[in-house]
C-alpha cells in the first residue's frame, strides 16, 4: 500500500508537469484552481502528524473528551471564518497587486521592499522547525509498524515529497492533496471505529475514561468528560494557536491566491469546514481516550508523542497500514505546501531583484525548484540533529513556528485587507515583536511568566498583542500615502453594467 501510495504521487506529479512552465503556473496554478482542489490543499496543509500524533496525543491525555474542542475551534476558526474574512478580498487585492505570495504582499501594500525583505527570511528561518516536527510524527508511527530506523524513513519521505512538487509545481500539490484528503478522512473514521471497539465501544470507553483520575491535573471526578475538561484556560490558548494562526501562515493564505473565483471560494469555504470538522476533530476526539492506554506508554520517559502510536498498537495489519497511509498523506502535503512557499518567497522576494537583479522566468524556475532541495535538505539534517535533542515534542516545535509566523503577520495581514489606515511602521512593530518574543522563548524561556514559558501560550500572545499592537501603532505613525492606498484599494471598487429590457412601459409608478 505504501508503494502504491508514492506511485501514485509520483504519477500526479509528472501529469501535472503542463502547469508549471511558468512561474505563474509553478507558484500558484496560474490562479485556476477550483474550490474541491483548493479547500482540500488548505485542508491538508493544515493537519498533518503534528496534530494526529504531536497534538492529538498530547491534549488529549492533558484535556480528555474536552480537546475535542480544538478540533471544533480548527473547522469554524480556522477554516469557516478564515475563508468568509480572508478569502475574497485576498483574492483580489493580490492578483489587483500582483503579487503571488505574502512578503510581495507586504511590499505593494504598504510600498515597502524592506517588509518583502524582513518577511521571507521570517518565513525561511521559522518553516524549518514545524518541517522537523512533520518528520518526528512519521517515524513514531514508521517505527511501531515496520520497525523502521528514523533517518531512512525522513529521507525517503523528503525524496518523494521533493520529486513530486518539483516535478508539478503547485498543481501537483493540489491535486496530491485532494487525494491524501480522501484517505485522512477515511483513515480518521475507520482508526476511532476500530480502537473505540477494542475498549468496549463508545460508551463503555467513555465509562472508562470516566473512573481515571490524576491529582496532578485535576481533583475533580470525571474531569476528563467533562465538558471543558480539567483546564480549561490552557486548552483555550490551544484553541486560538491552532485555529486563529492560521490567518497568518502564509502557506495557508496563499491558497486564497490561487482560487479561480468568487463563487468557487464560497463553495470552498464549506467543503473545507467540513473537512476540517472530521480530520481534525476526529483527530482529537481520538486522542481523549489517550488515558485508558497508560498501562502501553510512559508519558514521563518517551514523551506525548508515543500516546497515538501505543493507542494504535493493537490494531490489525490493514488498519496499521490504513494510519502509516493516512499520516504521509497529512505529513507530505503540508511539507509540500511549507517547501514550495519557502522556496518561491526565497526566490520571488530575496533573490530576485536583490542578490540577481535581472532574472528571466526560466531562471526563477530553475531557481525555485534548486531551492526546494535545499530547503529539503535543511530540514532534514535538523530533523535527524533533534531528534537526539532536548526538543522532543511535536508540539512544541511547532508551536514555535506557528507563533512565530502568525504573531508576526496575521495583524498586518487582516487589517491591510481591511484598513486603509494601517501604516508601515505598524507592520513592522507586529514583525519585530513576535519575533523577538518566539526567539527569547526558544533560548531564554526562563525569564518569562510560568503562563508564557510554553511556546503555545507565547504564540498566542504574539498574536493577539499584534491585533492590538497594529492599530494602536498605526494612529501615531505617518499616514500612508493617500494616492497609493486609492490605487490598492480601488480593486473593491468595481462597476458594474446591466442592460435592462422594459416590456411593460416606461410608467412614473414603474421607475418609482
């Protein structure tokens, strides 16, 4: 089943070899894909084994039943409000601006190469933890089925990962996405059926999870039923990170970019929801039950991460092969969609016009695909360098990376769509202070609050102090450029001509 699988990503990857011979087509599609394919790309770009494995297992057994609830806050957060706020007006301000991902954005919007500049090497540097945690969730999963060393199952997934999109481009994401979906989606139901049937079904586990108690968590009976579960201002912080983040991870963005229209966004906006809705709440649904498997795994000596993969131990050869399927489908599509966003915006944003002044399109291909292996390989030596090191957790690596990236641009991102007031002061306050904050957490975490130590709950800071930061910083700096935002913002100025045809008669009552 494996083989097949990569044969068949393989195989979408050559078909889709017309789409990519420009930079246009490579990046982006050419800014025609339909909404199955775009909501299905968002969809698996935003859940993969650091959710099934790394969150999954790790707020489970923190929360219960109750982590059920980032599942929820991911499909009406994440997805439904990210496309209903987001994804129009992304659409046509982008190809109004030209611009095809987030750093030229930022740069035509606010008339500022420097912002390009300082926003993808923010994309560059902080894509690289949350690849290694996609890497780490595999093999735990790799290891229990096949008994698999970690370095050769990270270097075969990076391989064809790195085949297929450089071969297709966008395109072959997409398309490879709408295929991995299906199998998470049927993978989700089939893996919570099977191990909710080998506790005795769902009220019988239920029943079980019931009875366990832990005084280190929580002194109340029953707490991990319960319906917030036993802390419920910590998993609200999981929540925002894991749903609200998103509106800044220019990989989840640049979806919007490539839409074909407005009516295939509105359709895209439920299929997504719906997505998300079973993938991910499944996801941590399934992880609830994580508790009523502690007599498998050792939380304190292997960590969070072993939780799913003892959970799923037990099951039968199909099913095992039916989750190692499901995770590389979650885990190489949203390591295409973090490798082709790094490289372009390497390409498009820092080399382009700065290190090579004059770059032909056959150049910035060539370019951007050279920049896929790099990219590729980088995260895979760190990859193989933390998974030795004290960085054990799924979750926290990513933490990290979402934090850092949405902290720094989800702010300036809403209220540039939106407001003709941000100013370019404002953009790179919320740049420089999510930043300096996810970096100080990395290596300093001491001298920070006990609340704010996690990386999670400082990412969560970083983006809500941005959304007030932007505002607050934009009514005491210079205004922009008057002419400038009347350009940038005329593109949701649209006339429209209708031919009528008056069949009855031209009457004072009818023209009132």
């Amino acid at each position: 089943m494996v083989i097949l699988f990569f044969g068949i990503m393989i195989g979408i990857g050559i078909y889709c070899k017309k789409n990519s011979t420009d930079v246009d087509g490579f990046v982006l599609g050419g800014r025609s894909v339909g909404p199955w394919l775009t909501a299905f790309a968002y969809g698996t770009s935003y859940f993969s084994a650091v959710v099934f494995v790394g969150y999954a297992g790790q707020f489970g057994w923190k929360y219960g039943i109750a982590a059920t609830w980032a599942g929820i806050g991911n499909a009406l957060i994440g997805s439904l409000m990210a496309w209903w706020i987001l994804g129009r007006r992304t659409r046509v301000m982008t190809q109004h601006l030209s611009s095809a991902t987030m750093p030229q954005f930022f740069e035509k919007r606010f008339a500022s190469p420097g912002l390009k500049l300082a926003a993808s090497a923010i994309i560059f540097i902080f894509l690289i933890p949350y690849t290694a945690s996609l890497y780490n969730g595999l093999s735990r999963l790799f290891g229990m089925a096949f008994n698999i060393d970690y370095s050769v199952c990270v270097i075969v997934m990076a391989v064809i990962t790195a085949v297929y999109v450089i071969i297709g481009g966008y395109m072959a994401t997409a398309v490879n996405d709408f295929v991995q979906g299906i199998v998470m989606i049927a993978g989700i139901i089939a893996v919570i059926s099977a191990v909710l049937k080998g506790q005795g079904g769902f009220t019988e586990a239920l029943s079980q999870l019931g009875q366990v108690s832990d005084p280190t968590v929580s002194d109340i009976p029953g707490a991990f039923i319960s319906f917030l579960g036993p802390d419920p201002a910590n998993l609200l912080g999981v929540v925002i990170l894991t749903s609200l983040g998103t509106w800044g991870l220019p990989q989840m963005v640049q979806k919007f970019y490539a839409i074909k229209s407005e009516k295939a966004i509105n359709k895209g906006m439920i299929i997504s929801t719906v997505f998300a809705l079973i993938v991910a709440g499944g996801c941590y649904f399934l992880g609830g039950f994580g508790r009523l498997f502690s007599d498998r795994v050792d939380v304190a000596a292997e960590g969070y991460d072993a939780i799913i993969p003892a959970m799923l131990s037990d099951l039968s050869p199909f099913l095992i092969s039916v989750v190692v399927i499901l995770v590389l489908s979650a885990s190489m599509s949203t390591l295409s969609s973090l490798v082709l966003t790094s490289s372009s915006t390497l390409t498009l944003d820092f080399i382009k016009g700065n290190l090579v002044k004059k770059m032909s399109e056959k150049r910035q291909l060539l370019t951007i695909r050279a920049l896929i292996v790099v990219f590729i390989l980088i995260s895979v030596v760190l990859a193989l360098i933390q998974h030795n090191s004290s960085v054990t957790f799924i979750a926290q690596l990513m933490g990290i990376s979402w934090g850092a990236l949405a902290g720094a641009f989800l702010a300036p991102f809403l209220f540039g769509l939106y407001w003709k007031k941000t100013t370019k002061a404002a953009v790179w306050t919320s740049f420089l202070f999510s930043t300096v904050v996810m970096l100080s957490n990395i290596f300093f975490p001491q001298y920070f609050p006990a609340l704010l130590r996690s990386p999670i709950n400082a990412g969560v800071f970083c983006m809500l102090a941005g959304l007030i930061l932007v505002p607050a910083v934009s009514l005491i700096t210079r205004k922009p450029n008057a002419e400038h935002i009347r350009q940038v913002f005329s593109c949701y100025d649209r006339t429209v001509t209708v031919c009528v045809t008056d069949s009855i008669g031209d009457t004072k009552e009818d023209t009132q």
